[in-house]
C-alpha cells in the first residue's frame, strides 16, 4: 500500500461544495483584497480564540515580523529563542536586526523551561515560543519567567492552531500570536496566508497599519510600511474551514492517538502529551530512530511517506552563518535533528493506511 506523507485534495474534497460556493461568491463581489471576507474573517478567528483582536496577513513568516516590529525594540536587542525550531521563527526577528538566544529544547520538542533563564542577559527583551509540531508549550512557565525579566512574549502558533492549555488557546498566553494559514498547516488555505491575534489595541493598530504601507487613512502614509494582506479568496476560503477545525483536529488526534497506543516498538520514539489532549493537534506526528538511514529505506520499500522536520538546525545554516555558531553548540538539538523523522498525518487518511503504518511499523 502507498501511503503519502501529506495530501491536501481529501479536506477539500470533503467540503468541496461549500469551497465552490464561497469562491464563486468571492468573485461576483467585485471585491478581492480587503473586504468583507477579512473583516469576518478576523472576527470569527478572533472568536475562536477567544481574543480581542485579529489582523489577517500575507503569510506567517510576516506576521511574525509585524509582530516583532510592533514591539518597537532596539537593533541588537536579543531574543529567547528554540534553537530546534523551522528557522521562518527567527527570520520575523533577525529581519528586525534583533538577535536569537538559543534555547534547547525539552523531550516534548519546545523550549526547556530549565535552560531559558541561564539564556537571559541585560539585552534580552522578548522570548519567542513556539508550539512545534502542534504541541503546546509550557506556557504558564514561560509567562512567569517572563513577567519575572519584563520580557515580551510573541507566540509562534504556525503548526498549533487550536491547542490550548487549561482551555486558554496558544497565541493568546503572550502579546502576539503568529499564525501561518499555509496549505499544509492545520487551519491552511489554499495558497499563502496569515494572521495575528492579540489582546493589545496598540499592537493591533500598528500591524493593522503596517500590513497596508503603514496607512491607516487611503493615501495618507504615517510610516514605511510592507504590504502584506490576506487576500479576501483566502480569507473566505479560511472561513469555511475554520468552522471544522475542531472536528478536523479530532480526526488528527485519533490517528496519532492509535499510532501512540498501537505503535510498540522499542526501535521507535514517539512522541507524547506534555499536558492533556487540549494541548496537541498533531500538525506532525514526530518519532525519533536510531537508524535513520536504515529507516527510511525500511519505509521507502513500503511506500511509506517520510518527510524530516527539520534536518539542519537554524544555528547551522547558511542564512544564519554570521552569528558564528558550531557544530555541537546545541547538542540535544542536534541530536535530535539527526533521529528525527515524521510519520504520514494529515486530514482524510484512512483506517486502512493507518493500519498499515501501524503494522509496518511494529515489523521493522
Ligand atoms: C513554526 C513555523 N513558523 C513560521 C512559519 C512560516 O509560515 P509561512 O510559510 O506562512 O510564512 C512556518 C511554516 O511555514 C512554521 O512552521
């Protein structure tokens, strides 16, 4: 049986009328790029958050630089970040001449909660969470270590649409939170998308503004801005889906519960709730092996779609060179980007090819 790592064309299938209806009526309005669409948009994910404020972008990578530009810090300034994360996280704050302070991560992939204040220095101005893979950060620790620095706190949400924590959702815990609505995410599009929320009018005001070539008045600039918005096809696309994202984030969690309960094989790692199930939506479903080489050939005869997130740590890359890093300078993180592999997961997967992972799995 082949099984693919990800596919997009179930979850459309499955809503495909609602979809087809929604791009037709998009169209006959007349009106593509900030519209009503964006307006409801904002609205309606700002609800689902539970948040005061939502501004729609161009893409997640730019919502985390609006984010940090809002923040108004100093170049040079330095901020807390996880040394294993997809390296779009410290691109939004590098582009605003702020400078990453590595953190490793803990055993459930995010910042190690015990290695984050020996990071801080009198430059440290903000802490930059990300819940990767899905899973939900150690939030109330990370807010009293920052409350204890005066640190600010820009929430990556870009793989965790939905998780929460004591039923308050990820990107709410900080000042901003950052979401990418990119095809593959779990709240994805179909094309590039993004978003903010926040609590904060001054933060939403000044994205809001920014995202539009700093205008807040039609040809009136107040400061140089990007332009960088969600266009209203997406938005009104986003907003069919977002009212099944929670059924379509149940549907991930009992893959990955099976593959959790059915998968025993001391060859592989799984991973595991930190929390309770609230705290996971299963963007990707990470196992760590020894071999990995070995692994993926075992996989790859079997048509078992493999993907790596990610191999090259962002210390060690080419964009990142000039901040003089090593190999070895962040050990468990490097480790880690060495074992680690992810399992096919993805909305629409059948019983059958769930079955089969399982199977091969326990035979390798
Ligand atoms: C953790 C993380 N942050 C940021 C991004 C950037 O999002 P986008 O691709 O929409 O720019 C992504 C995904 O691509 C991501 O996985």
């Amino acid at each position: 049986m082949k099984v693919a790592n990800n596919l997009l064309r179930p979850q459309y299938l499955k809503y495909k009328d609602e979809y087809l209806k929604k791009v037709e009526e998009v169209l006959d309005s007349g009106w593509y790029v900030l519209g009503n669409e964006v307006k409801a948009f904002e609205e309606e994910f700002a609800t689902y958050n539970n948040v005061k404020y939502c501004v729609g972008v161009a893409n997640g990578l730019d919502a985390l630089i609006l984010a940090f530009e809002a923040l108004n810090l100093e170049e040079g300034d330095e901020v807390i970040a996880p040394a294993n994360t997809y390296i779009a996280s410290i691109m939004g704050f590098t582009r605003n001449g702020l400078v990453p302070k590595f953190v490793e991560p803990d055993e459930f992939y995010n910042l190690d909660i015990s290695k984050i204040e020996e990071a801080i220095g009198p430059k440290t101005k903000a802490i930059c969470v990300v819940h990767l893979y899905g899973q939900i950060a150690n939030m109330e620790e990370i807010m009293r270590i920052a409350k204890k620095h005066n640190l600010y706190v820009v929430e990556d949400c870009a793989q965790s649409h939905g998780a929460s924590l004591h039923g308050k959702k990820c990107g709410t815990w900080g000042d901003v939170g950052c979401f990418s609505f990119y095809p593959t995410k779990n709240l994805g599009g179909f094309g590039d998308g993004g978003a903010i929320i926040t609590n904060n009018k001054d933060f939403e005001e000044e994205i809001r503004m920014m995202r539009n070539y700093g205008s807040k008045k039609t040809y009136y600039f107040e400061k140089v801005g990007f332009n960088s918005r969600l266009d209203e096809l997406q938005a009104g696309l986003l907003r069919v889906k977002l009212k099944y994202l929670d059924e379509l984030t149940e549907e991930r969690r009992k893959d990955a519960e099976r593959f959790i309960k059915e998968i025993n094989n001391p060859k592989i790692l799984l991973p595991a709730y930190q929390f309770n199930r609230e705290g996971h939506v299963f963007h990707l479903f990470v196992i760590q092996v020894e071999d990995r080489d070995d692994f993926m050939k075992y996989c790859e005869e079997r048509e078992i779609g493999l993907k790596i997130h990610y191999p090259q740590p962002p210390h060690l890359s080419d964009a990142y060179r000039y901040l003089g890093y090593k190999e070895n300078d962040f050990p468990i993180t490097e480790n880690q980007a060495n074992h680690i592999v992810s399992l096919p997961m993805y909305n629409g997967m059948t019983k059958e090819e769930v079955d089969y992972i399982i199977g091969e799995m326990n035979k390798y």
